[in-house]
C-alpha cells in the first residue's frame, strides 16, 4: 500500500491491524498502529524512516514499485528504535553505499542493533539535505522519547515529520485525522502521549517552545505512528502543551488488587465516600490484576489524586500492585496527589510499603494511608467512606 501525501510526498509505510502489544509485553495496542515511511521525491530522492521488522520484505517490495532503489540518494534515520529501523537492512543489502542522515545517537543505537559499518552522516539542528527544488531541514529532538530522536521539515510542502511526537497506535486505512473518529483519535493520542511521553514532558516542553520560534508554516505534521494530522496540525501541537504542562482532570483512580475481596470492598465504599462529598469528581477502579496497564497509566495520567490498595501478602503487597507501582514510578508524574489502603489479617504492611513507593515514584502523599483488620462490615464500610470524603476533602 501507498498513497500520495502531496505531489512531492508519498506514504510508504505499513498499516499493522494485528499489533495488541508494544515495547515487548508493556503497552496494549487495542486498535493496532502503523508504521510511517515516507518517500520524498524532489530532484533527489529521499526516504524518510522505515518500518518494523517483521515487515521489511513487503516493505522494500512496495519500495521497489515505486522507484528504483538506486536512484534513492539518502534515507533519514529520525529515530533508531526498531519499529522505524527495522527494515534499514533488508534495504541496505540493496543499496549499501546509500547515505543514513542521522543524529550522533542514533549512529551508537543502529550500530548496536544491526552491527553494520553503514555510511552515516550525523546532522544537527539547522543541517540541511538538499533535494535541489526543496531541502530537509533537521532538528534534533532528544528525549522525544529517545536520546537519539530527531524531526526533519520539507519546505516547499511545509511538512513536519515528527517521527514518534504527535504519534498514535491507531491503525486506519483513512490516515488522516479529519477524516477519522475524532474521539478514537484523541483517545489514543492521549494514550501514547501518557504511556510514552510523559516522563520527558520538559523535554517537550523546551522542543515545542523552539518549534514556534522557527516560525515556519506548517501545512502537515507527518508522524511515524498512526494518523497525519492535516486539518489543523496545531491542535495536536496544542494538546501536547496541554498534556506536557502536569495535566490533570477532575478525577480520582483507585488501582488496588485483592485476595479475598477485602481491599475491593474498601475500595468501592472509599469510591462511594468521594463521590459523596465531591459529586462532579469523576472516580474510576481498577482490579489492577484485571487491568490493562496502558489504559490505568492513562487515567492515572488524567487524574488529580490516584489511590492505590493492597491486603498484605507475606509482609509485602500483591506482586500487581507491585508492577503498576513501578510503572506509575517510571513515568515521573508531578503535582499529584496519593495515599494507600489495604485490608490485612495479621501483620498488615501493605499500606506502609504503597506509601513509600508512592512517595518515591513523586506523589505527594495526603495521609498515612488507612488499613482495616479482616474483612470490613458495615462499621469498616463506613470508615472507608469517611476516609474517601476525608480523601477528597483534603485535595481542597
Ligand atoms: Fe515508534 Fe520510539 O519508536
């Protein structure tokens, strides 16, 4: 499949329908992704990234219909990780000579992966390809969400390609984002951006900062992943400030596992407690051993407050909450808020431990959490449902 993005521009790339998991086993991709590669044909002739590698035969294939591979004169490495890199070598077995324009990072991480003496050519920020009619401008993105990240900028078609910014696991055959659902769009750009950008918001930040002053015309963003935003690509670019800027919703998420119902009957009383004293708080649950992780990141993500419970199990928590701990810990979240609950039988540290590591993952603990003893009667129910009013009472 191809299809002409501008006279000059042609997508390349790779629908995959079929993707549900991400980064090995982390990250759920319910509506699949894609793969963008893009074929820059001015009087030279550039490719512009390439796909995953499960793909790369039907990729230089598809290629091989519409140029000759000779008469490539460059190929852009914006970002080395392998759903981009992934078919360089099946490529370069057919044109090894064929200059890699790339960051300096990018030159260690292709190296390491492929093993390969390729002919790279390290750009910076403000280096330039020339295609004769038009040129690449490069600009290095690290941190968005590799070190070795890059964009590059067609003049004359006044396109961005933004490589993983701006991305979306979102597989359609429309690849335009007017032209999709707008609420599964935004949907799984938030996704992308809460499980895979958050922890370099600042990063983000400083990069959209630099974009604006270029002040160059902007007519695509032309993202690796999923949908090209064509209608109005300052939308995106506008959310991304948006959700860069420590976002966060009206909402509360509690994340909690349990082994004999316990902590879920806590949970669901302290749920009742809160909505109670703050009606318009939206309050969301997750049975964290039921749970998509990608998708309780996200709410997470959207929430001012997150709580977080576990029965004590061997003087610990259940090895779940331990997992979503350490995921919500990777992804640096600031200016939220927490605490811990559990229910126990005996010695009862659950509660300490989630509040240690809530501490340590940047949540700002409101209390030292709250344990019952056994299974929680009428009397316990209503202890949580004060503690939940007490919960959101406190976040003022
Ligand atoms: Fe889409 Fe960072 O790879």
């Amino acid at each position: 499949m191809s299809f002409s993005v501008t006279r000059n521009v042609t997508w390349v790339g790779k629908i995959d329908w079929e993707l549900r998991k991400f980064h090995g086993e982390e990250y759920t991709t319910a509506r699949g992704s894609s793969y963008n590669s893009y074929l820059v044909r001015g009087e030279k002739t550039v490719l512009v990234d390439t796909v995953w590698s499960p793909y790369d035969r039907a990729f230089v294939q598809d290629l091989e219909r519409l140029v000759d591979l000779q008469k490539i004169d460059a190929v852009v490495v914006n970002h080395a990780e392998v759903d981009h890199s992934g078919a360089l070598p099946e490529l370069l077995s057919r044109i090894p000579d064929v200059p890699l324009y790339c960051s300096k990072n990018a030159v260690k991480s292709l190296t390491g992966y492929y093993h390969k003496d390729w002919n790279f050519q390290v750009v910076r920020t403000g280096d330039k390809f020339s295609l004769g009619n038009m040129d690449l401008v490069f600009i290095e993105a690290p941190m968005l969400h590799w070190p070795d990240s890059m964009f590059c900028y067609l003049t004359e078609d006044n396109i961005l390609f933004s490589n993983d910014a701006f991305g979306q696991h979102y597989a359609s055959e429309f690849m335009y984002d007017d032209l999709v659902d707008p609420c599964e769009l935004f949907d799984e750009a938030l996704k992308y951006y809460a499980n895979i950008l958050t922890p370099f918001s600042p990063s983000v930040r400083k990069k959209i900062d630099e974009l604006k002053s270029m002040n160059v015309p902007l007519n695509l963003i032309c993202p690796s992943h999923g949908v090209i935003w064509r209608s109005r690509p300052m939308n995106i670019v506008e959310k991304y400030e948006e959700w860069a800027d420590d976002y966060q919703e009206d909402q509360i998420t509690l994340l909690y596992d349990t082994m004999w119902n316990a902590t879920r009957v806590m949970a669901e009383a302290i749920a009742e407690g809160i909505r109670a004293a703050s009606p318009s708080t939206e309050v969301k649950l997750y049975n964290i051993a039921r749970s998509d992780r990608t998708v309780m990141v996200t709410d997470v993500f959207r929430s001012k407050a997150v709580l977080v419970g576990s029965s004590t199990i061997n003087n610990g928590i259940l090895s779940s909450v331990a997992g979503i701990l350490e995921e919500i810990r990777g992804m640096k979240f600031k200016q939220k808020k927490a605490a811990a609950f559990g229910s126990y039988g005996w010695s009862g540290e659950s509660v300490k431990l989630i509040t240690q590591r809530l501490r340590e993952g940047g949540f700002e603990l409101v209390n030292d959490g709250f344990k019952l003893l056994w299974q929680p009667g009428e009397e316990g129910r209503e202890q949580c449902r004060k503690w939940g009013r007490e919960f959101v009472n406190s976040l003022g």
